[in-house]
C-alpha cells in the first residue's frame, strides 16, 4: 500500500506523519502511528550499523524496509500447524508474546523456541543461540534435554531420508 500511494523513501514516510499516513493508506491513526515507530527506529538501527552510530541516516524505500523484513528468517518448531499460524515460524529480531493461563505450556513452548533456534541451516533453521531466562523457577533442564535430544532425531530422520533418496536417485 505505501509504494501504490508513491511512498518511495523512508524519510518520506517519516515526513507525512502520523495523520497524513492514515489518511494516505486508509489505516487507523494509531497503526500509522506504529508504522511509523517501526520505520524511525529501523532508520536509527542502520544509521548506527552503517555509520557506527554517527547519527547519518541512509535513504531507503519502503519495499527495502519490507524486503529487509522479510529476510529476517525464521525459527521453525517443525510443527508445520503452529509454523502457518505464525506465519513460517517465530519471526527473528521481533518480540513475540507468548500468553495463556498457567499450565498451558508456555515454558514449554519458550523451552522448544530455546532449542529449535539452534537447528542447523540445512535442516530449516538459523543456526542460532539462545539464551533462556526464567523469571519463575520453571524451567526444568531434564525436559530440554529431552527437547534437544528429539529435535536431534528428528533432524537425523530427515537427513537419513534425504540419503535413502539420493541414494534411490544414483
């Protein structure tokens, strides 16, 4: 919607405003509002990449800001359902609100993201880290070693599968 209403930069966009914006793209005053945050704090984010925090801003469009978006990644469950849910996993470099009522498997959920982030490239992952805080006392570290010790056969499975195939192939 922003390059069909002839949004081409950034600093245009951060030039409309918040109302101009709404009215621009038909949206709610409060998400161009947040529309807006997104793109002054990514401006500020490669200013300080790209200028070691001098402050200079690097002109951008707004199709850049979504390809860069998009190029983010994902970290996978390989629980195909919740990955379409979320839209190919959880999102990296955004936060991601788990919530529910107590007993629902939220630290487990946390537990499995903890590990899965660390699946390697070839399997679908990123190859992250992690770093788990728990704020509760519940975290349990026999279950993640029972998380990362299925996430392992499971990532052996898929790369005997791949063998049986190529083999199959040859």
């Amino acid at each position: 919607r922003l390059v069909a209403a002839g949004f081409q930069t950034a600093e245009e966009l951060l030039e409309t405003g918040p109302c101009g914006l709404s009215k621009e793209i038909g949206i709610s005053k409060e998400e161009a509002l947040e529309a807006l945050q997104v793109v002054r704090q990514e401006c500020h984010n490669d200013a300080a990449r790209t200028a070691g925090g001098s402050g200079a801003t690097r002109k951008c469009t707004a199709l850049e800001l979504l390809e860069e978006e998009q190029a983010q990644g994902f970290i996978i469950t390989f629980c195909s359902a919740l990955d379409n849910i979320l839209g190919g996993g959880v999102q990296l470099t955004k936060i991601t609100e788990i919530c529910g009522a107590p007993g629902v498997g939220k630290t487990q959920l946390c537990m499995q993201l903890a590990v899965d982030v660390q699946i390697p490239e070839c399997f679908g992952g990123v190859a992250g880290e992690a770093v788990f805080i728990d704020t509760e006392g519940s975290f349990m570290v026999d279950r993640v070693v029972d998380i990362a010790a299925a996430c392992v056969q499971h990532c052996q499975l898929i790369a005997e599968a791949h063998q049986e195939e190529d083999h199959l192939k040859a």
